[in-house]
C-alpha cells in the first residue's frame, strides 16, 4: 500500500464505529480548544503591551536616575547598602520620603554617552488641579514621560519642540499641554477637536502654602491607553510649574531632577542598551527601559498562559487513553482483517503505519474542530468585551489568534495523538496471522 492508499483507508476505517469516534474526537476537542483559547489570551494581551510601547517611542526611550532611587522602587541589586555621601542632592515626595536626585553634573554625563540622541530631565511637579475658566476643578496627574513621546491622539497634535505658544492677552508665552480624552467632558468641552486650542489653568502651592496659577494651551487630546490618564507638559511648561512650585526656595533645591529620560538612536540593540546600563552604573546610575518595566507584567501574564495550558494537556493526556483504548477496541474488531492482511503480504510496518494513521487522523479532527471553534469564541469574547467593558482601551483584543501558534497546537495535539496511539498500532503489527485468521 502507497502512502496515500493508507491514508485513505485509516480515515474509512475511523469512522467504522461513529459513536466511538466521536466521543474520543471531543475529548481530544475540549483540550485543543483550550490551548488555542489560552494562547489566544497571551497573543492578545502581549500585543497590545508592544503596540502601546512602540506607538510611544518607548523602543529607544531609556529612564535614568540615581541607583538608589531605583532600589527604592524595587529594581533592586545585591550591592547591599550605599556609603553615604554627604554631598548628594535629595528630593522629597509624598510624605517625607526622600530619594536621591539627578543634578545638572549628571544631565552632563549622559549626553556624552555614545548612542544617546537627547536628554529631558523630569522634574518632580505635584500640581493641585487642573480648570477651564470658572468651571469644576479636577486633580490632575503629570506624566514623566518626555515631551517628545508619542501618544495616541484623539484630536491635536503633540507638544511641539520648543513647547510654548504666543497668545494675545498672554504677556508671556504659554506652555503646551496634551489634554487625556477622559477630562474633555468634565472640563467642559463638547468634543476632543473642540479642546484643541483651549487654555487650562493648572494650579501649584509652593512650600509656603501660596498658590499661584499656570497656563496651559492645549495641542492635543489623547486617547487612553495602557499608561493611564496623565497629562503629557512640554518641558517648557513643566519647567514653569516647578519654578511656581518651588519658588521662594533656594537655587541647591531646584537645581535637582527625580530622574532623566534619554532618548536612544533609532533601532539601538539589546546589547547596546546593557551596555549603556553597565556605563551608567559604574557612575551611580541606573538605566530602565520600558521593557524592563513592563517584564514583571509580562512575566504574569505568560505564567498564567502556562498554567492554563498545562490544564489543557492534561486534557488531551486523558484523551489520549480514549485514542488508546477506541484503536483497541478496533484491533481486537479486526483481528481477522489484520490476519488477512498479513497473508496477502502486508508487513508489520505497514499495519502499524494504518493504525498510526488513523490515531493521527482522530487527533487531527480534535485539533482542527478546538483551533476552529476556539478562534470563533474567542473573537465573539473580543469583540463583545471590546464593545463593553474595555471600549476605552483602543486596540485591545483580550484573544488574539496568531495563526503559526494555532498551527503548532494542531500539530502538537496530533503528535499526542500519534505517541497514544503507537500502543494499539504496535498490537496490531504483531499480530500472528494464522492465530489471527482463527480468532473468533
């Protein structure tokens, strides 16, 4: 018998017994849906992590700050503790917490780094609420990620380079400030498109319980995403609401940063970015990408996909018994067939090839029916949860179905399929075939 000719008669000889067959075959089914729909949730989920940090520019964008803040905030080394140096610079947040600061020595540093195209500081700016004229005042939050990044945009643009607008009825000019969708309601605008162009008052209190009053024009409305509903400021204006902030305090007070946010050239390597990292430690530094950030996010979400999986093949395991015992059960059925076989001359790697076949062909129904069904309950789920409960996170897709790893979860559970059924096969191939031509 060719190839073919075995092919074809496994699959007449599975669906000898219908009933059977199909019983083993939705077995095999409930664990192919399974892997395909657990790894549909990790494709979904990891996609649009990457998506939101590519769409930011996150790629070549590196946070800096002294190596003990870092620590602080749990990126932690086993140096065990720091000397202390009584001639470094602190700021403070929250209540009383005290961090080491980036200065202006440091800011010089790394734009003499290789690879770096731009250095932005961030300043620690806490500011007490952003209006729109006489309406409602509402907390706001500042992101610290540079002015340059690229945010998802609603309506507007971003923040220019130079960050500032001249408006008449404004002595000096106004800072520049991208606005998250979720504020233009509340502020009181009618829409994303008719927020650009506006002017917001940002309120700061300096140390002294004074609180002065910033301008912000608005250049673009954000929609919002992964990294929550902060304002993005121009360093223009970021710079004027930590001068409000501080003002009063001496010059060793402002001349400090929380951190620094450098900009990478285009497409730099893993290996380049460690190597930046192993520079900057040997100064007190430390290096942080986005990636390293979103890792500890990453790492859960591939756990849980593994677990998740590791119930499906427990599944298609107790599938494969069903495959063992439905070819079996099909052998001792055709005992005699296979005697007869054996005397027209068929070899005993052929029958074991029939019996393999046809195992191979009942995981393949499993598989192909789990992989079909799962993708079309999952993107129902998608599109359901997308319209629903996660409208405001644009371009999520809790399941997403890469079709190279549906393809090798079919061809695993057939391989699953072909191990369980090498038992029955192998039964098969030995069969004697005078003492099969008599078996009753």
């Amino acid at each position: 018998m060719t190839f073919l000719e075995i092919l074809s008669t496994a699959i007449g000889n599975t669906f000898r017994s219908r009933l059977r067959t199909a019983l083993t075959v939705l077995a095999i089914f409930v664990g192919a849906f399974t892997l395909t729909l657990t790894n549909g949730l990790g494709v979904g989920i990891k996609s649009y992590i990457d998506s939101q940090v590519a769409g930011l520019g996150g790629e070549d964008l590196m946070s800096v700050a002294k190596a003990s803040t870092l620590e602080a905030t749990g990126f932690s080394t086993d140096e065990g503790p720091r000397k202390y140096d009584p001639e470094a610079s602190f700021f403070t947040v929250g209540s009383g917490m005290q961090f080491e600061a980036i200065t202006n020595d440091d800011l010089e540093l790394l734009r003499q780094l290789d690879g770096v195209v731009s250095v932005e500081p961030v300043r620690v700016v806490a500011p007490d609420y952003v209006a729109h004229g006489d309406g409602e005042k509402y907390e706001i939050l500042l992101s610290p990620a540079p002015s340059s990044i690229e945010v998802d945009l609603a309506a507007g643009r971003g923040v220019s380079g130079e960050g500032t607008v001249t408006l008449e009825g404004h002595d000096e000019p106004v800072g520049q400030i991208v606005m998250p969708v979720s504020y233009v309601e509340p502020l009181g605008f009618a829409s994303a498109e008719d927020a650009v162009g506006a002017v917001l008052t940002v309120a700061l209190s300096d140390p002294f319980g004074n609180q002065r009053e910033v301008s912000a024009y608005v250049t673009g409305v954000m929609r919002q995403g992964l990294f929550g509903e902060a304002f993005v400021a121009s360093s223009a204006l970021r710079e004027e609401m930590f001068a409000a902030q501080t003002r009063g305090l001496p010059a060793f007070v402002s001349n400090v940063f929380q951190s620094a946010v450098m900009e990478l050239e285009p497409g730099s390597s893993a290996e380049r970015k460690e190597a930046i990292k192993a520079e900057l430690k040997e100064h007190g530094l430390a290096g942080i990408t986005l990636e390293d950030q979103l890792g500890a996010i990453d790492a859960v979400i591939t756990g849980l996909v593994w677990v998740l999986n590791g119930f499906a093949i427990i599944a298609l395991i107790a599938a494969g018994f069903g495959i063992i015992n439905t070819l079996l059960m099909s052998v001792q059925e055709r005992t005699r067939e296979i005697g007869l076989m054996k005397a027209m001359g068929m070899g005993a790697g052929r029958i074991f090839a029939l019996f393999s076949a046809e195992a191979v062909f009942i995981g393949f129904l499993g598989s192909a029916l789990g992989a079909v069904l799962g993708i079309v309950t999952g993107t129902v789920i998608s599109d359901i949860l997308a319209d629903g409960i996660l409208s405001d996170l644009d371009g999520l897709r809790v399941l997403a179905f890469d079709p190279v790893q549906v393809l090798l979860v079919t061809l695993l559970v057939m391989f699953l399929a072909f191990v369980a059924g090498t038992l029955p096969a192998a039964k098969a191939a030995r069969q004697d075939p005078i003492d099969a031509l008599r078996y009753e």
